[in-house]
C-alpha cells in the first residue's frame, strides 16, 4: 500500500513509493508474450512521459521521430506537444513494435490484444494499468496516477514547474502548481527549519 500524509485535502505521496509502485508495476508484466511487451511500454511511456491514458491510445507509428528521437502528443483540446523519448521509453517501444501483431495498415501504436486487432481506446489503456497494478497487489494505482509519478520526478530532479507544465502540456502554470503541493521532500530544502534562520 502506498505511503501518504495528508495536507488539506491533497495526498502527499513519498517520492520513494512511487518509484516502488512504478517497479511494481512493470514487474507484474509478462514479457514472454507480445501481451506483456506492449503492456509494458504503456506503463514505461505513461510513467515516464506524464501522457494522459487517451494520448498514448491516439499515438500512431508517424507520431513517433526515431531520428530527433521524440514523440508527438495531441492533448486536451488539439493542443501538439513533442515530447524528447528517453531511452527506456524507446528500448520498450521497439521491444514491443518488434512483436506487435496487426494488419499492417494498423497505424495505432497501442492495439488490441484479441480480434479485432484494432487499436487500443482510452479504456483500453487505462485497464492494462489497472490490471497490473491488481496483479501488483497495488491500491489506488491507475493510469492518471502515473502522469503525477512523472511530474514528481521531474521536481525531484531539480526540474522547475515551469518543465513540468511544459511535459504535462498544461495550459497554465496554476494547473502544474498542484504537483508543488506533492513533493514537499524536495521543496522543504528550500525552506529553513521550524526556529532556525538562515
């Protein structure tokens, strides 16, 4: 079960869960089937590129620059981003596209398992999390869970809200301010101890 203290009505999760439940997560896939290798991908590209569970169903083989190497994101309302592919998203995307079966004018990225074999929807993806997370023994792991996991990895790389806005694709810096709230471990470095001046 996931660490949390509360604050307001926001959950503060330990940055060190996270990393625990997104390990637990890509450990309860099955990689010895084409299933598990596209499972698998899903997870790593929503953990790591903060992509709503929808974005990743509407990516199509065009959307993905194997040479810049980078992926291109419609979101909410139309809006394009083009997102840098760091190399784990990219080594589990070509581990599944290697094993991926469909009629070649399949141009969806994420298909179904089972005939028709037609791209995955939203629900689609949204349920190979849930599932894992189940298989994971996780509670209160989903999809949307893991877009908050990457921004809290961004902060905690040192990254600013202005870089997590920009991944996340958000409209205005006030959407992104509530990841501010999330990881107060590294944001209590900026401020001086309870007594103490500095």
């Amino acid at each position: 079960m996931a660490s949390f203290r509360r604050v307001g009505f926001v959950r503060v999760y330990r940055r060190d869960s996270r990393r625990g439940e997104v390990a637990a997560l890509k450990g309860a896939v099955d990689l010895d089937c084409s299933t598990g290798r596209r499972d698998l991908a899903i997870i790593v590209m929503l953990s790591r590129l903060g992509i709503r569970a929808g974005e990743a169903a509407g990516l199509t083989l065009e959307d993905i620059d194997w040479r810049e190497p980078s992926v291109r994101v419609v979101g909410k309302g139309g809006r394009v981003l083009v997102l840098p592919m760091p190399v784990d998203v990219g080594e589990t995307l070509v581990d599944y596209l290697r094993v991926r079966r469909c009629d070649p004018a399949e141009r969806s990225v994420f298909v179904r398992s089972l005939p028709p074999l037609q791209a995955l929807h939203r629900t689609g993806v949204t349920e190979v999390v849930s599932k894992h997370a189940r298989l994971a023994g996780l509670e209160g792991v989903y999809a949307h869970r893991l877009r908050h996991t990457a921004a809290c990895q961004v902060l905690a790389g040192g990254g600013t809200i202005r870089q997590v806005q920009e991944l996340l694709g958000h409209a205005n810096l006030a959407s992104s301010m509530t990841y501010a709230r999330v990881d107060t471990e590294s944001l209590s470095r900026l401020a001086p101890s309870w007594g103490r001046l500095p």
